[in-house]
C-alpha cells in the first residue's frame, strides 16, 4: 500500500497545479517533468530496499511510469469528503510518509524552474498545503495504530436458540452444536500455535462449509484459556496490522477471506520479517511469551499465482523471508469429514437443537440413507447442518432428494421471511429492506455512512417509497449482524451460500439489467468484495438450473464497466479462483483485457506486470481449450522474463523458471514436443539452483519442473533419460507429502501418474500398477473433497490404471477403472468440451477397446450424450 501513497500525493499535487498553468506547453513540460520524478521516485524506493518487485509494486509503477495519468489516479483513490481517510492510505509509515514529502519537494524544485514569478506563488501555496495535510495524515494514522487491530471472537452473535434465524444458527460463529469430527486437525493447529517459532503463518483453504472458521474460532477458545491474545481481525482493521504494532504477549491472528486482503498483508508479512520484529521477539526465553501465530483462511490457494503470489511474494530475497515465516509452505487442505458416524452426529445434534424429534437412522438400519451419508456434499458440516435444519420442516426423507443448492435456497427463503416480517412490523416495505440486506451481504459488510448512502440510491433508482433513511438503516441493524469496532454497521448475511442465495433471490426478482445494475453500483462501494462475492456465488451455485448463469452475467456487467480501469480489472482477477471449472471462460476473458490495458500503457515499468500478466493469460486460454493462442502470450512472457533475470537474477530466476515450466507444456500441447524439451531443462537447471540455496522455498518447485520434464523427453521417445527425473520428483513430494500431508498429497498423485508411466513405457509394466494403484487412490480422496478442481485428475489416472491392468493381462478388471473414469470426466466434458476433449477421446479409447476385447456391449447411457457432443464438435463452425 505503501507506493499507492506517493502516487496519491503526486496526482494531488498535480491536480491541484494543473488549472494554474496558463499554456499548453507549460501543461505538456508538467507532464514530463512528473515522470522524470515519478522515475527518480522509484529509484529510491528501491536505493532504500523498501520494496522488491512484486505484483503490487509492479503495477503501481507501471501506473507511476505512465505519463498523464495524474488525474486518473486522483479521481480514483481521493474522496471528495476526507481524503486523509481514504483506504489507499491505510498502513503508511512513517518512513513512507518522509518519501512522499521528500518527492513533492523534488516535483517543486523543479516545477519552479517551469513558471512565471506569478505562478511561483501558487506552486508554493500548494506546497504548503500539502506539507499541512501530510501531518496531520501522519498523526491520524499514528492515532490509529498505536493500539493494533481489535481482534474479536464474535461472541455477541452466539445464540442458544433459533430466535435469530437458521442463518445465524448455520454461521460458525454461532458455535451451535459441538465441533465433531475434528480432532486431528485440531491437534495439529495446537501443535503448531505451540511450537517454539518466534512468529509463524499458516494459510487453511477447504471449500464453503468445511468448517475452516469454526475450526479457528475453537483454537481461538483454547488459546485465550491459556492467556493469549486471540481472535479474527475485521476487515475494516486490517491496515492495522503494520510495523507500528507491536504485541505483548502470545497472540493468535485469523484472517479470514484472506484473497481480499493479500496487498495489506504483504506489506504486514514483510515488516514481520525485518529486524524491529524480531528484536521485538526477545531472546529464546522470551519467544514463549512474545510467540505470534497467524492464521489465514481462504477457499483455495495456488502457489503458483493469484491471491498466494500477492501475499507471500514469487521471488527474490524478500519473498524468501516472508515464506520461511510459512508453516508449511504450502496450504493445509480441509478435507471432508471421513467416519459416517461423524456426520450423521451433526445431522442428528443439529436436529435435536431444532426440536425435531425424530432421529436420523443408526447404522446400516437403512441402507439407502448410508449410502447417501457416504457422498461427498455429506462430508461438509454445512450441508449436514442445513439438512437437518430442513428435515424439520419437510421431513428427512424427503431431505435425501435435495442439493446442497436446493438446502441452501431452503434457509435463505427462510431467511427472508423472517427480513420481511421485521419489515412489516416497523411498517417498511418488505421487498425493500431484503433488497437491501442483500446489497449489504453483497457488500459483505458496510460501515453506517456507506449503507445510508446505498439506501438513497437503490430507493431512487428502483423507485421504492421506502421510510426514512434513518429508519431503514436502524431496522437493518436490528435485522443483521452488526459490524465490530467503533464506527459501527451492518455485517452480511452468514454462512456464505445462505448469504448468495438471498442475493440471488433478492436481486432475482429485478430484470437481468436491473439486477446486474444493483451489483454495479455495489461494486463502485466495494469493488473487490462485490466481485469476490459474485464469484463465490458462481462456484456455489453453478449446478443450479435457476440461477447458475445470473452471477456470470453480473461479472460480465463488473468487467464492462471496469474495462478501462487497470486496478479494478486486476482487483477482480485476484478474486477468481484458479480451478474453478465455471470460470474458466471468464477468467480468459478478463485476463485478455488486462493485457490489452497493460499494451495501451506500455512503459518500462510495466514490464514485470505485464510477464506476469501474459503467463497468466497463457494458463487461462489453455485452461479452455485454445492452446494455439496461448502460444504466444507464453513465449512472450518467457522473452521478456529472460530480459529482466539477466538484470535482476535474484529477483526474476524464479519467475522465469515458472514462465519456462509454462512454454514447454503448451509446445508439447500443440504438437512441438521437440521444442518443448529445452525449455524443461532450463527450468530445472533454474530451479536445482535456486533449491540448493534455498531448499524450504524451491524444493516443490524443483520437484514440478522434474516432473514436467520427465513428460516433455518421454513424449519425444527418450523415455530411459525420463525414468529419473520421473523417480526424483516422486521422492520428493512423499518427502513434502510426509511433513505436510493435505499440502502436497495433490502433486505426490500427479507425480505417482508419471511415474506409472515412465515405468510402463520403459516395459517395467507390473510395476507401473503400484504407484498407478495410490495414485488412483490419493486422487480418489482429493475429488471427494473437491470435485471441482481434481474429478478430472481422477479420470485420467483411472483411465492409466485402466491400461496398465490390460498390459499385464489382467482385462476384466482395467474395465471398471476405464468406465469409473469415462463417468468421472463427462459433467465437465459436456460443460466445457473444448478444453476436456483430448482427456475423453483417450478416455473413450481405452474403454472401447477393452469392450471389444473383452466382448461386452459398451454402457450406451454412459455414452450417448458424450457421442452427442462430439459430433457437435466435429462440425463446421459458421
């Protein structure tokens, strides 16, 4: 955040400047003259090592470096009401605020020469005031960070009935029924809250409803038994996690929806890393009483970019610092719940607390409701939850017949019931007060000052003839959570997917473009948590027929109405997921936009940010099929990180070694696996370097690229030289594996697929089965607990399995494996055949041989519709 201030006080100053010039020249020589600063700026930024070039740095001196972009910079983070408080400026230091004023008196030094002895006079005035302001910035932000983030456990919102609403039952924070089934994960936070490390992060990622919140909200309760400081940061408070704060004893820190917080973060993690924290930290005596744990919970987590890239950084000294603050180095997965007697438990507690008297059945005393709990939506205490929420109502029987969408939908109408019904009694109109619930929700919270202005707006512009602005504001506090700290407003509408479907119910009853506009005028609040929510909703509910395409419509109208605005576009990338079958499609387009603005606005600066943004696009247009295209933004991204390793080595190796990784899987995808060996090697050369230096940070990138590696040489028949990269990235992932199970049980299963491979190609067929077998069975258990992202993995490594078996003879049983798989890949197949289509064909091979074979009748009903959308593709377009 911390450059954002000297781009803000230099728009300022230019702003306020520019009305005073009398002539276009003097304009045009102002122009240059604030980039040659901007420059110089930089320079010093980084003489004075306050930053290392990151995805936050970069495109803030991509902004810096661009001539005219004063005003815009002005327009977007000043606010007409109180600049000083603007969020841009939330974490400045004091060392910042010095370089903010040593840069506007190298801008007036030189400006002066530019102009008249008259408008010498103003220049000056500007200077003093802006000098003004600057203090008393420094003395607000010195105000409000002396104390540190309050850090709250939320125990205003635990009921001890439904008298609030099933929404507030459903919310973890509402610890309704006992934590169960979580004893081992529990175990494993108290271990590392315990362990002797100074100061130690740990990122939790699991889907909606895992359980990650309730989790960290129960180590929260027993670390606050033993004398800690404990609890979840606010989002409005997050600026506070600073250099200024310095706690006092052991103090536990959650974070949740931690994407939307990367920038702060960084800038929290990397004055963790500097001398004034340790110091702080005391000596080996001391560490036990001074330890700080930090907790950060999200859905998901790719090391490879996004969110995880912004937070802990992708290369150079810097990052290396703030990674070894990681324990482990990698996200710890939520996985489902796995005993059957755990999840019929909270079923059967959470009924019993919702004054049902009937009981689920016990074990094996009904065998369709066993094998309904042994699903995979069952293995989520959410879903368990709401079920039995529902079965009070419609029986739980019938509760067997739903989705997680139709559960979901069930509370939120609920929900809103019980919003219009509050409505009704303080004689407000019931549509309205949901309709802005849901905007709030949107929103995932806002302060009283951004509701109230939200209500004139959505009454004005939907035309409602709601009470006073006052009034509805007082009913929504009273309807609502209300948001901690001192300013105060209302929370959003929890557990998440309760909170999207009223959202899409709410907004549903609004024509598209109405609905889609609401979401616009939401996102001008709150740009990054409107789209982080729209996103959600996506994933959530992209299975229902109703409503699965309205939250792509509403990203369409957030992408339309930010397509000239940088920030906003790379605000909404950071949000979307990186596996997400049901954005795939959208996160092509967007980063397609991206790269386009960083064209428009080529400069030296942006040349970091635009690799990054290139090799991005690359996986995106790859993720959907249109391999050809992403070609070149590859190659692109490679030539240009090549450039900035040879001048910056410890910085942008690693970079490169990722864009490398890249290049050699699209040339072998599009058919030039000769080209494609050579990339591989020197990735790997890269990364064996950069891992002997620094093993803890590169070793599972070291692992990746001997994996990659070992594809790209079988693929151009050298398959003996393959065997060993093939073995060495197997060994080290079960080493990774080992230490972090849930972190890298996922690329131990890629790895155990290449290895069967290489060993069978190699004529080593029996003992390719082994490590086909775990493969198989690693995969199964990570699709279990998100189909999303590894249910295709899962097909492909049965269909391995599945050949493997028929080379050894043993052909009855490679066709259920080749089946399984077919079944696995087809939903995303018939979704998205473009990007699926190469893995069904080799799917559809190895079965249909195998029924020849064997002499049995392929399963037409699996099939049909995949024969269907074959010959859709096999087509003509136009």
């Amino acid at each position: 955040m911390e450059p954002l201030g000297i781009a803000l006080a230099a728009a300022e100053f230019a702003l306020e400047l520019a009305p005073h010039l009398r002539d276009k020249a003097q304009k045009e020589s102002l122009e240059e003259v604030y980039t040659q600063v901007a420059k110089r700026t930089i320079q010093e930024c980084e003489r004075r090592g306050f930053w290392s070039p990151s995805p936050v740095w970069n495109e803030l001196t991509g902004l810096l470096y661009t001539e005219g972009r004063a005003r815009q910079l002005a327009q977007l983070f000043l606010r007409p009401s109180d600049p000083l408080t603007s969020p841009p400026l939330n974490g400045l230091s004091a060392e910042v605020l010095k370089l903010v004023q040593w840069f506007i008196g190298e801008l007036y030094g030189r400006i002066r020469g530019l102009l008249s002895d008259e408008n010498r006079a103003i220049v000056d005035t500007i200077i003093g005031t802006l000098n003004a302001r600057l203090s008393e910035m420094e003395a607000r932000l010195k105000e409000a960070f002396k104390s540190g983030p309050e850090l709250t456990r939320y125990e205003g919102r635990r009921i001890a009935d439904l008298s609030r609403g099933e929404a507030d039952f459903l919310g973890a924070h509402a610890m309704s029924i006992q934590l169960v089934g979580r004893d081992h994960e529990m175990e494993e936070l108290r271990e590392w809250a315990e362990s002797d490390k100074p100061i130690s992060i740990r990122v939790l990622v699991g889907p909606a409803g895992s359980g990650k919140t309730r989790l960290a909200l129960e180590l929260c309760e027993k670390a606050t038994k033993l004398d800690w400081a404990a609890g979840f940061v606010p989002t409005e408070q997050v600026g506070r996690l600073t250099d200024r704060w310095r706690w006092s004893g052991p103090t536990l820190v959650v974070v949740d929806y931690a994407a939307a917080k990367a920038k702060p973060l960084k800038n929290w993690f990397m004055a963790l890393t500097g001398d004034a924290c340790q110091s702080h930290v005391g000596d080996t005596a001391q560490r036990g009483a001074r330890r700080l744990r930090v907790l950060l919970l999200e859905r998901g987590a790719d090391t490879g970019g996004g969110w995880w890239v912004e937070a802990f950084g992708g290369g150079g000294g810097d990052a290396r610092a703030v990674r070894r603050l990681l324990d482990p180095d990698a996200p710890v997965p939520l996985t489902p719940l796995g005993e059957l007697e755990h999840r019929r438990q909270i079923l059967s507690d959470t009924m019993e607390r919702a004054g049902v008297r009937i009981r689920p059945p016990g074990p094996g005393e009904d065998p369709y409701f066993d094998q309904k709990l042994a699903t995979a939506d069952w293995g989520e205490p959410l879903f368990l939850m709401m079920a039995g929420l529902v079965a009070s109502r419609i029986g739980l029987s019938n509760v067997l017949t739903l989705s997680k969408t139709d559960l979901a939908f069930h509370v939120a109408d609920r929900e809103i019931e019980r919003i219009e019904k509050i409505a009704e009694s303080h004689a407000l109109e019931p549509g309205f007060l949901t309709h802005m619930a849901a905007y709030v929700t949107l929103c995932q919270g806002l302060t009283q000052d951004e509701v109230s202005q939200a209500i004139g707006e959505e009454r004005a512009t939907l035309g409602f003839a709601a009470g006073s602005t006052p009034k509805v504001y007082d009913c929504l506090k009273a309807t609502l959570p209300n948001l901690s700290g001192e300013g105060g407003g209302v929370a959003p509408i929890l557990p998440d997917m309760v909170g999207e479907g009223v959202i899409l119910r709410a907004l549903g009853r609004w024509s598209s473009t109405q609905s889609s506009g609401c979401v616009a005028r939401a996102a001008r609040l709150k740009v990054a948590r409107v789209a982080e929510a729209v996103m959600r909703a996506a994933q959530d509910y992209a299975g229902d027929k109703k409503y699965a395409a309205t939250p792509i419509r509403w990203l369409d109208r957030l992408l339309e109405e930010n397509t000239g605005n940088l920030l906003a576009l790379m605000v909404i990338s950071d949000q979307l997921p990186q596996s997400s079958v049901a954005l795939r499609e959208k996160a092509a387009e967007l980063s397609t936009m991206i790269v386009g603005r960083l064209r428009r606005d080529s400069g030296e600066g942006n040349q970091p940010l635009l690799a990054m943004s290139l090799n991005n696009l690359a996986n995106r247009l790859s993720e959907v099929g249109r391999r050809d295209e992403a070609l070149a933004p590859a190659q692109e991204s490679v030539a240009i990180r090549r450039e900035l390793a040879a001048a910056q080595p410890d910085a942008f190796r690693p970079y490169l070694a990722t864009s490398l990784n890249n290049l050699a899987v699209l040339l072998s995808e599009v058919g030039r696996r000769d080209e494609a060996r050579a990339p591989a090697q020197e990735a790997v050369a890269l990364y064996r370097e950069l891992a002997a230096a620094h093993p803890d940070a590169f070793r599972p990138n070291l692992a990746g690229s001997l994996n990659n590696l070992a594809i790209r040489l079988s693929e151009v028949g050298r398959r003996d030289e393959a065997l060993a990269p093939a073995q060495e990235a197997v060994d080290l992932y079960r080493g990774l594996a080992a230490a972090h199970p849930d972190a890298f049980r996922p690329d131990l299963a890629m790895s155990l697929n290449n290895l069967a491979n290489s060993l069978s190609e190699v004529g080593r067929r029996e003992a390719a089965l082994e490590p086909a077998q775990e493969a198989v069975a690693l995969y199964r258990e990570l699709a279990a607990a998100h189909p999303d992202a590894f249910r295709p993995y899962l097909a492909v490594s049965l269909n391995n399995l599945a050949k493997f078996l028929n080379e050894v003879g043993r052909r009855d049983a490679a066709l259920e494996p080749a089946q399984e798989g077919i079944q696995a890949l087809r939903e995303y197949f018939l979704a998205v055949p473009e990007a699926f289509a190469p893995r069904m064909v080799m799917l559809l091979r190895t079965y249909l041989r195998l029924c020849e074979e064997l002499q049995v009748k392929p399963e037409e009903a699996l099939l049909a519709p995949i024969v269907s959308k074959m010959a859709q593709l096999q087509q003509p377009s136009g």
